[in-house]
C-alpha cells in the first residue's frame, strides 16, 4: 500500500522529509529541495516502489508565506498502479531546483513550463527557455503579484485594447486628469 | 485588376455588379484555425450546414490564393504577428470574417495573452458572436458579406488611381507617399 | 544553415540540411502548433516543436472566479469532448468537499461523457482521413458527430461548450424521451461507423501510411507519461475508467482495446474499437439508471429551487451567497484525474477556505503526449508527420490551457 510507501521513504531520507500525510487519499510528503534528485531516484529505481511515470509536475504559489513556492512532483507506478505526491519548498529569495528531465522524458517540457509561469530555474535543464509565452514576455504570469489584466503586445496594434479599464488605471487620484488619455 | 480602373464611366457602371456578383459567390476561404471554433468551422463546411452552396467552399491554405480571411477561435499575442503576416500576404480583393466572439472582442478570456479582438490587428469585414456560433449563424454571416461585397465600387481598391489624381491636383506631396525602404 | 559535418557527397553533388517551419497555421485541422524541422531531402533530421500559440490564460483566469464559474472555462479545455472536463473538475471539487454525488448523477454523467468520448474520437478519424486526402471519412465522422450534438442539445441545451456539469450535480436531468432519441442516434452512429471501417481499416493507402509510422517503444511510453489511446497502442494496459472506477464505471462492463506495435495505425484500431465500448457503456448505464435526484441535498453546494429562491428569504439569501460568494470549499489539495478523451486528464485543485480557487492546475493529457514529439518524428519523411500528428489527437486548447 502507499502509506508503507511513505514510510519506508520517511525512513531513508529522514532529514530531507519535513511532513508527510494521507488526506483525501493522497500520498504526500513534503520534502527540501536540496535531495530531490536522489528522492525521486529512489522512488524510481527501487524495484517494488517502481514509480516509473510523472503524472504532473506542477508549482503553486502561497504569496504571503515563508517558504512561497511548493514544487508539486506527482509520480505514479504503472504496474502497482499507486500514487504519490512530492511537495518541494522553495523560497522566495532563492528560486532554484535540481532538474529531474534526466529520469523522465514528460519532466523536460513541464520544468519548461514552471519556468515559463512562476520563474523557478531548473538547474541542469538542457533547454531552459519559455515554452507556452513568447520570449519578449516579461514576468511570470501565473504568480500571485502578476495583474491579470495586462497586454504586452508583439505587433503594433491598431487602437488600444481596453479602452475604459486601462484609462482607469492610469488615473491616481490628486493628479491632473488632462495627461491620463495616453 | 488594375484594367477596371482606366475604363470609361458608363462602362463600369454596368460591369461593377457583375464583378461583384462573380467575386461574392465564389470565395475561396483561408480558415485561419486555431480553437474551439474549429469545431463548428467543421459543422458548416460538411454535409449538414453546407458552406458550399453558397460557393465558398474551398479551403485554400495559401494566402496567396484565398481572398477570405476567416479568423476562427482565439488569436493571442504570440500568434499576433503570424495573422499579420498572413493578412499582407493576401492580395486584393479581400475580405475577414472575425468568426466567434474570441475573435471579435478576445472573449471571456480578458486577460495577459490573449489579444482583444482582432480588429487590434487588422481591419475586420463581418464580426460573428457566438461561443461558438451556431452554423446558422455563420451562414447568415456569410450571406451579410455577401450583401457587402455586391454593393462595393470598383473604386475601393483602386489606390493606383486615387494617388495619381491626388498628386496631380496637388493635394498630397509626392515623396510622403512613396513606400518605406 | 550549413554543418559541413553533414554534407553528403552522393555523385559529388554539395548537399546542406534544409530548414522548414511548418508554421502555427496549418491545413491539419488539430490545432495552432509550430514544427521546426531540419531536413536532409524528405527525411527529418531534427524536430523541434513550439507550443502556446493558443495560450488563454486560464489557470490565471480561474484564479480570480468563483468555482461554478470554472465550468465555462473546463470546456474549453478539450473541446471536442467538453462534458468530460467538466465532470472531471466537479469530481475534484466534490472531493475537496468531501461530498458523494447521487447515484443517478454518476450514470448520468457516464452516459453524458461517453457520448463526448465518441463524438471526440470521430472527429479524431474524421480529421485523419481528410488528413490523407479521404474527404469522404471526415463526411462521415462529421454528420454521425452531428447526431450526437442534436443529443447534447436537446439535454444541455448548447451543441459545443454546455457547461452542463456543476459542483454537487448537474444542471438538468435528461430528457423524458432520451432512451429514444438515444437508440435513433445510435443506430445511425452505428451505420456511419461501419461505412469508415469498411473504408479504411483495410485500404492499401491507408495502411501504407499508418501502418510502421510514428512508433514509441512501451518504455519511451511510459517515460514521456503518454496516457489514453497513445499508451494503449503500445501495450499498456492502462485506463483510468478500469483501474481507479469512479462515477459508475465499476458497474458496467467493458473492455479496453489494446495495441502491439505501437504505430499510428494501431492508435486508429483503439480509437475504433472504443467507440463501439462506449456505446457498449452507454446502453448498460441507460438499462440500469437509478431513479432519484441529480443534486446532491446540500445547501451550502447547490442551488435551491427556484419556488424557494422567490417565496422565502431562506431560500434567497442562500441563492445570493452561492452566486456572489461561491461555494465556501475547505481548506486544502488534491489532484483527482478522470479518463478524457485523450488520456489522464488530471485538476491539480488547490484550496484556501474562500468561494474562488486559489489554483486550478490542470494534468492535460496533450501536453504530454507532444513531449516526444522528436522521438516520432525524427528518421521518418515529411509526408510521415500528417498521420502521427494526427494520431496524436492534440488538441490545442488543452496543450495551451
């Protein structure tokens, strides 16, 4: 069963994993980020585990926690058919990680991904560029501090795209109103 | 068709709806494709919802040899500059249809990637809403430029003509309207 | 771009590789992808593919709506099997919640999702024969998909993006005259199939450029985390709907067609033959539907009933908050994944307590099945691409989100 799973990774890496738990029939651990490689390894190699496919390798973003970033890494086992969940921390000031692309072939474009939308490097990624947004874009969208509503634009456009909102932005109040229309 | 310009008055008055008649039934399409639009772009083009009763039947994947323009589903900023391209390529006479409400005015998707309507980028014929639009709804659309396109002048794409006259008579300098390079 | 260490001199002749950008806009009907492809003569020597030119926005804009107001968007996602998105994203919210939906609301939504997963997988065969120069398959496919949406329709109410699932339930029950309309539409779709496999399955042009195209190894497979059709085809015998069962696929019986070599061909025998077990499904769901309510008797998940929205303020203010406020969902994560049309579509769903998501990250089972993209494409000819893409079945609107 998956909670010996756990346990037995609990065991092994007993100072990288921070927390580990069973809610809503997830397998999760919650683990630092400096050992993910050699984590993922072992739950890869390890002949009974044999978590030969990453399902999702994603991030969310807590915004105003310490640490901000949790790289999500769901791995599953095709011939036990058993799930589980990797959460790594990272931090605001440093948002950086090992890159798994060498162990499984899904992990290179999601890593690509995760960069593109909240800005975390992957180290010893073999092509660590933009993959859904353009390489002009600046910032990382899906971030929490990242407004929804903003254009960066590739071609000169016709007119302006959002006529009222984008005036409305641009007007503070205690400022002459004349320059706004810009 | 620079001929149609230099004819006498009387004459293109009488071949203007003629011409018009030939171009507005038979539009040779370029479906731009890109969303969920496709899907009922794929509905009016087959058996049930037939696109080629109206004559517009052929999809010609080069610009080059299409003169409708039929921008179906999302246009976002990365793919702006492609559509642009496409556009110029198309030579005159041509017409775009901004099919769905992606298209016409970005949609529900108000946000960072995706362009807000398509006439930001080039000029837009017929807008269709619709999320997706009915295939009646396109053919309806598709009848609407129909109309349009009959009662064009001959005139409209006549910028050889209009730019001799208006530097004969002195109303524009010469050198501001040579091409750029 | 000249690499001498490639110049072949075949009869002395000066050769160099060739650059050709099959561009985001393209005749195959599948969606807005770039392929940069280096060619050696019709062989492809390097293959490298760029995604996003139908990048919306949408974990961004699910972030700021409230979870009834994510629906909208999941159909969009795979749009050419809209209602099994939705469920999947209501069996993910409903597990945050805590809740079971109502026996009825399971086969309901069997039912419902299998008829999308037909109509996704014709349109998949339709596409690929128009793809090889059949137009008459695409005919086919398209007007037996037409029968199902007049289906859809006169359920849901919209041909394409219904957004008929909700948290809890459903919007409305099935027609009182579905059974009917069901077996209209499924003898005709019945028909319809047999006129593609008699036209296809054993036609020499066909075969010649789908049989030995776009081969995987089962390893490269499962490393990739190829999921639906594209694994199966290779010999994995791995489907969401068999081993983890959810909503009533552990009480009717199927079975789930699997490939040996792992070509384009055999994906086109998968999809085939699934659409004969989702009809399969289909008929034993409708034989054994339960009577009962489709909503889940919850009224901090569900809408009341309308006679109570207007003749008591309970009813109202319960109205209100749901609208306004949204569903209040727990505190927490869990990734819950669901059969789509093609693959493991997985919700990634995070929770902080309030009516709006605070992440909806989605599993899309295109975005992994185009990550090695270069291992089908690369030592195969041009003409080679057409039907592995088209095997593929990647739809852009859930490659992109």
């Amino acid at each position: 069963m998956s909670a010996s799973d756990i346990k037995r990774l609990v065991r092994k890496f007993k100072n990288d994993i921070v927390d580990s738990s069973e809610r809503l029939g997830m397998d999760t651990a919650l683990v630092k980020k400096d050992n993910i490689v050699e984590i993922v390894q072992f739950l890869k190699d390890d002949d009974k585990l044999a978590y030969n496919m990453l399902r999702h390798l994603t991030c969310v973003d807590y915004l105003h926690r310490e640490p901000r970033f949790e790289v999500i890494y769901v791995l599953y086992s095709t011939t036990n058919k058993q799930q589980v969940v990797l959460k790594a921390m990272i931090n605001a000031d440093d948002t950086t990680i090992d890159s798994i692309s060498h162990l499984y072939g899904s992990a290179n474009w999601a890593e690509r991904e995760v960069w593109d939308m909240y800005g975390i490097k992957f180290n010893h990624h073999p092509n660590m560029r933009r993959i859904l947004l353009y390489e002009e874009f600046e910032g990382h969208p899906l971030r929490k501090d990242y407004d929804k509503q903003t254009s960066q634009p590739r071609v000169q456009l016709l007119r302006q795209e959002r006529d009222a909102f984008e005036e409305f932005k641009t007007y503070h109040v205690g400022e002459s109103a004349e320059g706004s229309r810009s | 068709m620079g001929l149609e310009q230099q004819l006498p008055g009387f004459i293109t008055s009488k071949l203007e709806p003629a011409v018009n008649w030939a171009r507005k039934f038979s539009l040779f399409q370029y479906p731009f494709v890109t969303a969920c639009c496709g899907m009922e772009y794929m509905s009016v083009s087959c058996a049930r919802y037939d696109i080629a009763r109206f004559g517009a039947e052929i999809p010609r994947f080069s610009p080059r040899q299409a003169d409708l323009l039929f921008v179906v589903g999302t246009v976002n900023h990365k793919l702006a500059p492609f559509l642009r391209k496409v556009y110029e390529q198309m030579t005159e006479p041509k017409w775009v249809v901004a099919f769905g409400v992606c298209a016409s005015t970005g949609g529900f998707y108000d946000n960072y990637a995706t362009v807000q309507g398509i006439d930001k980028i080039i000029p837009v014929d017929i807008y269709i809403p619709g999320c997706p639009p009915r295939p009646e709804q396109v053919l309806d659309a598709l009848m609407a430029l129909q109309e349009k396109i009959q009662n064009e002048p001959f005139d409209k794409y006549a910028y050889e003509r209009r730019r001799q006259v208006a530097v004969a008579e002195g109303l524009v300098d010469a050198e501001r309207l040579k091409p750029p390079g | 771009m000249p690499d001498s260490s490639l110049d072949m001199d075949t009869a002395g002749i000066h050769t160099e590789p060739m650059l050709l950008n099959m561009g985001p806009s393209h005749p195959a009907m599948h969606g807005t992808v770039r392929m940069i492809l280096t060619l050696d003569g019709e062989t492809v020597i390097k293959c490298d593919a760029e995604i996003g030119y139908l990048h919306r926005g949408f974990e961004k804009e699910c972030e700021n709506a409230t979870w009834t107001q994510v629906f909208p968007y999941t159909d969009r996602l795979n749009y050419v099997s809209p209602l099994l998105n939705n469920f999947g994203f209501a069996l993910a919210v409903e597990k945050l919640l805590g809740i079971e939906a109502t026996p009825r609301c399971n086969y309901i939504r069997t039912i419902m999702g299998e008829i999308s997963r037909i109509g996704d997988h014709l349109t998949c065969l339709g596409a690929g024969s128009l793809e090889l120069g059949g137009f008459s398959g695409f005919l086919y496919a398209v007007e037996a998909r037409e029968h199902l949406y007049d289906l859809i329709e006169e359920v849901t109410g919209a041909r394409l993006t219904v957004s008929y699932g909700r948290v809890g339930g459903l919007k409305t029950d099935l027609t009182e005259d579905f059974a009917a309309r069901w077996a209209f539409a499924r003898e005709r779709v019945m028909r319809i199939w047999e006129d593609i496999n008699k036209l296809l399955t054993r036609n020499r042009i066909f075969l010649d450029r789908m049989e030995g195209t776009g081969v995987i190894s089962q390893a490269d497979a499962i490393s990739y985390g190829l999921t639906g059709p594209m694994l199966r085809s290779t010999g994995v015998d791995y489907d969401v709907r068999k081993d983890h069962p959810y909503f009533a696929y552990g009480d009717v019986d199927f079975d789930v067609p699997v490939g040996t070599h792992g070509d384009n061909f055999d994906r086109y025998q998968v999809r085939l033959e699934e659409i004969k077990q989702s009809m399969r499904i289909i008929d034993q769901a409708l034989a054994r539907l339960p009577d009962g309510p489709i909503n889940v008797d919850d009224p901090r998940v569900v809408l009341p009933e309308k006679e109570r929205v207007y003749n008591s303020i309970e009813g109202m203010i319960n109205h209100f908050k749901l609208v306004f406020e949204g569903i209040q969902v727990p505190a927490g994560e869990v990734y819950s994944y669901t059969e789509g049309g093609n693959g493991e579509l997985g919700f990634y769903v995070v929770s902080n307590g309030t009516g709006k998501p605070w992440k909806v990250g989605i599993r899309s089972p295109s975005f992994y099945n185009m990550c090695p993209i270069h291992k089908f494409v690369e030592g195969g000819m041009i003409a080679d691409i057409i039907p592995t893409f088209d095997g593929i079945n990647m739809i852009g609107g859930e490659i992109d989100r």
